[in-house]
C-alpha cells in the first residue's frame, strides 16, 4: 500500500497512529471507511498483528461486508474473521459460553417477527386487553430496558402491566432456549461482567478493536466496548458526531462527545477534507450545523471545482413542491442525465404523499426507499378499508380486514365463525351480525361482533351526504384508531398517525382539484392510484426517502422539502426540547438537517411551503430557523429577500411554467418571524392552465391515457416541462398531465 498516494495526511495520520485509543472524527464524505479499512490492513500487514486479534464493529450486515471485502483487496488474502455487527459479535460470543449463562450452544435468535408472535402469546396468557397494551408497545419498552441493560425488575420498565410483561417475556425466551437481538448484546455484557475469566481471556484477545459509526452506539453497545476496552487500550472509533441522528433507536451523541473524558489521553484526528460535494454544498451545510452548541468543531473542504448555487425555493404550498421535483426530474431527462441520479428528502413518511401523486401525473418513474408507497401503507389501507365500507358494507374483504383494527377482540377463529355463518345463510359478513344470526357464538365473541355491527352502522349513517374527508376524519376518531397511534411512544406509531392525517388532506387536495368533494369519487381516486403499475420497482427512477433513511448515500442532486418549523424541526422535538423531555432534541433535528444536505454532490435544492394541508386543515408555520445561518451565496427563490431579484426569478417561472398563480389568485402567506419579508407577489403557486396558440389544436379532442383511459381535453398551456393539459377523463375525472404521456384519438 503507497500510503502517500492514496490517502491524505490527516487520513494516513490515522492510519499509522501506533497505540493507545483513537477518535476519528470523520466529517461528511471524507472518506472514514476508507481509514478503517486501511488502519486494519495496516495492522496485519505491516504491524504483523495477529488477524485474530483485531475486533472491528459496525452496524449493519452489508457495511460489514463492504469492510471485508475491501480489507481482503487491500491484504490480498483472508480478512480478520471478527469483522461483524455488534449483534453478530454478541451472538458468537455467547455461543461460546452459552452454558454459564444457562442456555444451550445452539440457542435460537428470534427476529421482530418471532418476537412479536411470542409478545401476543404472553399478552393473550396475562389476559391483557390488547387495544390498552399493545405487544408493539409493550416490546418497544422492554426493547428500551434492555439496551439500557436493565433485565426484568431491574427498573428498566416502570409500569406494572409493563414489567410484568417483561418477566414473563423473557421467562418464554429462556423456556424456547432463545434470544431475542437486545439480548444478544445485553447478555453478552452481562457474560463479560458476571465472568471475570472471560473478560480477561478477551481483553487479551482484542489486541485492537476498530468501530465504524461510531456517534450510532446505544447504552448496551458502549459497555460492551468499555468492557473489552480499559482506558489504554488500543480502541479505535470512528464517527461523526454531526450525524447522530438515531436516539429513537438508543443512540446517544454523549458516547462520541465524551469518548476524551471515558478514555483520557486518547489521540483526535479529524478528516475534514470532503470528497462528494461542491464547496457550495459543504458552505451551506456547515453553516447550518454550526448552530449546534454540543458538537467536536469541524470545517469541511473540497479541492473540487465550484459547482452551482444552493438554491432555495418559498413555495405555496405541498402540491407546488411536488410540481417543483417533477421540473427537477424532467430537467434532468433533458439533459440526458439519469432521474436515478435525483433524490426527493423529506423528514416524515407522510410527505412522500404530494410528490408521488406529482410523479404519476407527469409520469415520471420513482422509487420509494426505506418504505412503502403512500397508498400500500397498511395504516392506509386500513383507512381506506373503513370508507369502503361506508360506501358498501356488503364488503367481506374490507369487513374482514378491519373488524379488529384497533384491535377490539376478534380473533382469526372468530372471523372464520363469522365467515361460515354468512355462507350458511346466503348473505355478507355485514348482513349475518344481528343477534338472531349469531346466537351459536360464545357471549363475548357474540358482543364484541354485534359491537364492531353497531360501530360501522353509527359511522353510515353520520356520513350520510358528508364530504370525503369529513368521512376520514370520523372514522379515524370514532373507531379509535387516531387515539391508538396517539397514545403510543414508538417512532413508528407517530409514522402511523402523521399518514393518517396525511389521508385527511388528500381527501381535502382532491376536493379543491376536482371539484367533487364526494366520498365515491375520492375512492375511484385511490383505487386509480393504487393499480398504477411502474411506480416502484425501476432502477432508471427518482428516489423519495426520508432524512433517516438517506444516512450514507449520496446522489448527484438533492432536494431537501419541507423545511418548516413543525417539520423540519419535528413539532416533537420542539416539544421535547422546550419541556426537558430529551435534551438535545432540537440539536439532533439540525443534525438531520445536514445529513440530507450533506447527501448531495452537485446540486442542492431546499423548499419550504407557506402553507401545508395537515388533517385536511390548512396550517401556516414559519420557515425552518435552521435557514436563518444560510450563507449569503444561496439563491432565495420566494421573496424571502432581494425582492426585485426574486420577482423576476418568478416572472420567468411564471410565464415559462404555468406553475405559478397571480398573488390574487392565492390567500395571503402567513407573516414570517425573524424579521423575514413577506413574500412577494410572484409567490408560488398552483397550475391554472391557460390557452395559447401551441395548445390549440389539443383543445376539444378526445385523447387517450395508458392509465386514466379516454379522456376530453379542456385546456392546454405551453410549459418548460412540455405541452401540459387539462383532461377530462371518463373514468379517473379532471387531471393536468403532460401531452407527451397521452395519445390523440
């Protein structure tokens, strides 16, 4: 390995640095699996250590495997056979002295589902009511006790329902002769504490321990580490403290903050030198995450050439977000670049909403990461299902999809009862739930049927002539289904519940565009969405994701959306923050904030929207103040400051597009704070299609669409992204779609 050549001083510095513990604080994209790779290379080939004394950690199975296969390159043969994830580490630790702890070698792992499935088993034994203590919820705290490495009464859960949950659990596990993935660090902890012998036999092993991600260590991942590792070891980490961004999974920043203080002496390198973005990106991101008071100072660089300015766009609202991602990806097919090479970042699941149904319209293929598409999400469906069955009960599909959702007590054998006594008598599931037709049940299979009967008839007949998302909004209160989400701590309950509201306000989106605010029409809509074929699955594609889930990729142009106080900060951690809940709440929001920056190589792009429909209700909040430290060299598209340049920037956009409305067109943006300008007249918009001379010969034909079928065109308006026009489509209503993606009859 020529050193000199391939790596920088601060790299190599890193790379030599002969004992004791080192901290690497490796900033974005500056090469930090690179170092880790080369320190361990280093170690075998050059150092002559032992390959079964080096211990290197990371997270995930693929970033281990990344780790392997480059150090094998690098060595040109075998690599340390203990690169492994922690839990993969746990897991051949404890197997090799599985009995002190009074299991067997050949122990069981059990993943989420198996766990979930032994939850409800225990649930079910302690006559626990499952829509007041759900086994999700229930693992999510004894998930929680156990990474803080306290065991059943131990104090790691401190409800009483709760802890006893935990002690049957975990009495169930041992009965298996399993372990759960929280076990296979926390007892592997408790083997290296209860086992001195062992502790001594790998602290000699371990000559080097090497941990990738660093600032991503939860409580029970640390003491693992500090156990193998006394203050002199030679324990190397390496990490980025500005992109600590998963403490809803245990992970605390605290670990990477204080690593000096736990392991005094101990050497500080800093790779600041970036290696994907333009000066322009690194200039913004950095100045962003300087407004963070608990962080190791850095400044990133490029030697990379200048590249375009960061931009940033004051929208309407979310649908005029959506419309600016399809000028982005349309942009990009013009110039014969790759739409895979484009990424939509956002901070919540319910965003991906606005810009998916954007896609579909132009027919721009996209690609949903770390998720799924809005309408397949089961809280969705689930929703859906319940309107269905205002609309038709006599849908056993439905019926039988959400008779326990919130769960309310009807088991599977209840619903096979209930199945076989509509077949018995010739009718659907909805018309067999009287009393006279379920007299062969138990009571109280009997009740909680004629309940759930009596729920849905309720819900009918209050929706009789009401609006769709009306509708929505009563079914997710009255069946207790918002209340549900509400009540829970888990990440992903919140999820849940901001999809839900989400539902509101496309119920609410689809009313205004179509003028048709009927429950029947707003479910003719999903359905057509959800048969759409194509829009996932396509490697030539645009990918929506959110800040969590874009950690350690990069694209070569990035729009980060929404950024609004109450979304990016979350309103959670702005709650937090204020009431002492989680310190750090908000600085770990900015942290996510330079993440999606920091995914971008050439382009940059950031929106925020003046107002945003939440539950079908229009919000107004305040653009993010993690704008407030952008540097001056960022182009404020939105009136935000430098009016007249702004005004002429959406003059062009205006007569270009047709994305954009006249300010009387549109309701006044909120006011502000900080001191920020209102934003000019030309602010953006929604599409009012007008006619002109290239249009005209679309207006009054009969077209046709491979998805929304025959349609009529209305109006036509010439747009940088095309021809675009209105349609009058026979069976999907109204749309604005693009000429190029519908055929003349």
């Amino acid at each position: 390995m020529d050193l000199d050549r391939e790596l920088n001083p601060e790299q190599k510095a890193a790379v030599l640095h002969p004992q004791g513990p080192l901290l690497i604080l490796a900033g974005a994209g500056s090469g930090k699996t690179r170092v880790i790779t080369y320190r361990i290379a280093h170690l075998v080939g050059e150092r002559g250590v032992p390959p079964g004394n080096i211990l290197a950690v990371t997270f995930t199975n693929k970033a281990a495997r990344e780790m392997r296969e480059r150090v094998e390159r690098l060595l040109g043969a075998e690599a340390p056979s203990w690169i492994s994830t922690f839990h993969a580490f746990g897991a051949r630790l404890l197997r090799r002295h599985a009995e002190l702890l009074g299991y067997s070698r050949d122990f069981l792992i059990y993943d989420e589902d198996d766990a979930r499935r032994l939850g409800r088993e225990v649930t079910k034994a302690m006559g626990l009511d499952p829509q007041q203590y759900p086994v999700e919820e229930l693992l999510a705290q004894v998930e929680r006790a156990k990474r803080n490495l306290k065991g059943p009464g131990e104090g790691g859960i401190r409800f009483g329902p709760a802890s006893a949950f935990y002690a049957r659990y975990q009495e169930r596990l041992r009965k298996n002769d399993a372990l759960d993935f929280s076990d296979l660090i926390r007892l592997s902890c408790k083997l290296l504490c209860d086992f001195p012998a062992v502790l001594s036999e790998y602290q000699r092993r371990f000559e080097h321990v090497l941990v990738d991600e660093f600032q991503d260590t939860d409580p029970a991942q640390y003491r693992l580490l500090r156990l193998l590792c006394p203050p002199e070891a030679n324990l190397c980490v390496v990490g980025d403290d500005d992109q600590s961004i998963y403490s809803w999974r245990g992970a605390e920043v605290r670990h990477i903050l204080g690593f000096a203080q736990d392991y005094p002496g101990c050497r500080v390198v800093k790779l600041e030198q970036n290696y994907r973005s333009t000066p322009q990106v690194l200039e913004t991101a950095s100045r962003v995450i300087a407004g963070n008071r608990e962080r190791h100072e850095k400044t990133l660089w490029t030697g990379a050439p200048a590249g375009a300015p960061v931009e940033l766009y004051a929208l309407s609202d979310e649908r005029a977000e959506g419309e600016l991602a399809v000028r982005l990806a349309l942009s990009r097919r013009e110039r014969g670049e790759k739409l895979s090479g484009l990424a939509v970042l956002y901070r919540t699941n319910a965003q991906s909403r606005a810009f998916e149904e954007a896609f579909r319209v132009f027919g721009v293929p996209y690609l949903v990461v770390g998720g799924v598409r809005f309408f397949d999400r089961a809280e969705i469906r689930d929703a859906v299902a319940y309107l269905r069955l205002l609309q038709n009960p006599k849908s056993d599909v439905d019926l039988l999809r959400v008779i326990n959702v919130p769960p309310r007590g009807i088991g599977d054998t209840t619903r096979e009862r209930l199945s076989e006594i509509a077949a018995r008598h010739g009718c659907q599931i909805f018309e067999s739930l009287t009393e006279e037709r379920l007299s062969g049940l138990r009571r109280p299979e009997r009740e909680k049927a004629l309940s759930f009967a009596a729920l849905l008839r309720a819900l009918r007949d209050e929706c009789q002539n009401k609006s769709a998302v009306e509708c929505v909004r009563r079914v997710l209160e009255k069946t207790g289904y918002l209340k549900m989400l509400e009540s829970s701590e888990s990440e992903q309950a919140q999820g849940r519940y901001e999809n839900l509201q989400e539902l509101a306000s496309a119920a609410q989106e689809f009313a205004t565009l179509s003028g048709d605010p009927s429950l029947a029409a707003f479910l003719e809509h999903v359905s057509l969405l959800t048969d759409l074929d194509g829009a996932r699955g396509e490697a030539e594609a645009v990918t929506l994701m959110t800040l969590h889930s874009a950690k350690g990729l990069e694209f070569d142009e990035v729009l980060l959306a929404g950024l609004e106080e109450g979304l990016l900060p979350h309103r959670r951690s702005l709650k937090e923050d204020e009431d002492g809940t989680r310190r750090g709440a908000l600085e770990e929001e900015r942290r996510l904030c330079y993440v999606g920056m920091t995914r971008a190589r050439k382009r940059l792009v950031l929106s925020y929207a003046w107002q945003r429909a939440v539950f079908g209700r229009v919000e107004m909040n305040p653009p993010s103040r993690f704008l407030d430290l952008l540097p001056g060299g960022v182009r404020r598209v939105g009136g935000m400051e430098e009016p007249a340049e702004d005004e002429e920037a959406f003059e062009e956009l205006s007569d270009d597009d047709g994305v954009f409305l006249d300010a009387e067109d549109e309701p006044p943006p909120p006011e502000p704070t900080r001191g920020r300008a209102r934003p000019s007249a030309a602010t953006p918009g929604r599409v009012r299609p007008k006619t002109d001379r290239d249009g005209q010969n679309w207006i009054g034909r009969f077209v046709a669409h491979d998805t929304f079928g025959r349609g009529l065109v209305r109006a036509a308006c010439q747009t940088r992204l095309g021809l675009k026009l209105t349609v009058d489509f026979e069976d999907a209503g109204e749309k604005t779609i693009l000429a190029d993606y519908v055929k003349r009859l």
